[in-house]
C-alpha cells in the first residue's frame, strides 16, 4: 500500500466523523396542476403531507435523524389522482390534468435536479403504486413514489457518487504526481490531527 492510500484510508475513516449530520435538510421545489397530494416520508415518518395549490410551491423540511438511524430512506409522493383526473379532448390530446413536476430538489443544500447524471443514474428509486420499477422522472403523473436512499452523512455518500467532483488522485495524472500528492495527503493529515487536538 502506498503512502498516499494509506492517508487516503485514514482520512476516509476520520471523514464521517469530522461530517457528522444530526439531521436532514430538504427544499423540494414543484409545480402542480389541479391540486394534487404530496407526500415526504423519511424512515417511514411522515414529515410532510399536503394537498398542492397550481402553480409552483416550495417545501422544506429540517429533520432530526434518530442517533440510531445510519440508513436514511426519503419518499416523495403523489396521491390522490383518479382516472378522471385526465381529460382529452376528441382527438385523444390531454386537455387537462393533475401532475407534480420537479423544478429542483436540494438535500442538505446539494441540487439533485442540476446533477442529471446522478439523479437520473442509478441511485434513486421511482415505483408505481403496485412497487413495479418506472424509470426516473423529475415529476408524478400517476400515484407514484421517487425514492432515494443513502448511508448518513449524506454528502459523503454524495460525494463519492456524482461525476462532478472528480479527484486529482484518480486521474492519469497522479501517477505521474505521486511524490507530490504524498506529500499533500501528509500534510492534510497531520493539520487534521492539529484539529483533533484542540
């Protein structure tokens, strides 16, 4: 094992404490037409649950986490719609109906929304009433429910599953740059030993 990941494994280890989050911030941003339910879920718990006026409405939740809780689950619901909710006219073209879409969504100030390689990737989760898989859409037109599930802290989790925040230390380049990013790692390390001392 090389001395940059043996730095890098300590620094993993030490990161979720230094990041520990006693809770879970939520700004869901959403436009409605014909006054739709919507439902937020955490671990079971409902933390939000209200009929949509039209038009476009912000939710934010503040959560406190169980201490025992590692594993967070985060449902978002639409309820309430009904076969007549659908009008078309005679040639078969939707005239009218009642939907949630999702202009953004923020967990602990990260926007999944402007992140589409992660939001539509693999880890979230988009199920129909019967728990059939759909795929990921940024919006309800049926009784659906998105999910998204992680290990806490959530922006560790994130971070080590986006695109956007690729490290140096996983490029071609840091081949190249080892005695460098050594030395780097060595010195992030002990100035976070500093930290833990005081």
């Amino acid at each position: 094992m090389s001395s940059t990941e043996k730095y890098w494994k300590e620094f993993d280890m030490f990161l979720p404490e230094l990041m520990r989050e006693d809770s879970v911030e939520i700004k869901i941003v959403v436009e409605a037409q014909n006054n739709p339910g919507f439902i937020i879920n955490i671990n079971s718990q409902t933390v939000s649950d209200q009929i949509l006026k039209d038009g476009e409405t912000a939710i934010l939740v503040d959560h406190k986490h169980n201490s025992q809780d590692q594993e967070v689950s985060i449902d978002f619901s639409m309820y309430g719609k009904t076969k007549h909710d659908t009008k078309v006219d005679s040639d078969g073209n939707i005239i009218s109906d009642k939907y949630i879409i999702i202009k953004d969504l923020f967990i602990n100030k990260f926007s999944l929304i402007s992140d589409p390689d992660f939001f539509y990737g693999e880890h979230l989760n988009y199920h129909g009433l019967d728990g059939s898989n759909k795929p990921i859409a940024a919006g309800f037109w049926f009784n659906d429910t998105l999910n998204i599930s992680y290990q806490r802290p959530f922006s560790l989790w994130y971070n080590q599953r986006t695109n956007r925040n690729k490290s140096h230390l996983h490029s071609e380049s840091a081949k190249h740059d080892g005695p460098l990013v050594d030395e780097l790692w060595h010195n992030v390390i002990k100035n976070i030993k500093k930290l833990e001392d005081h």
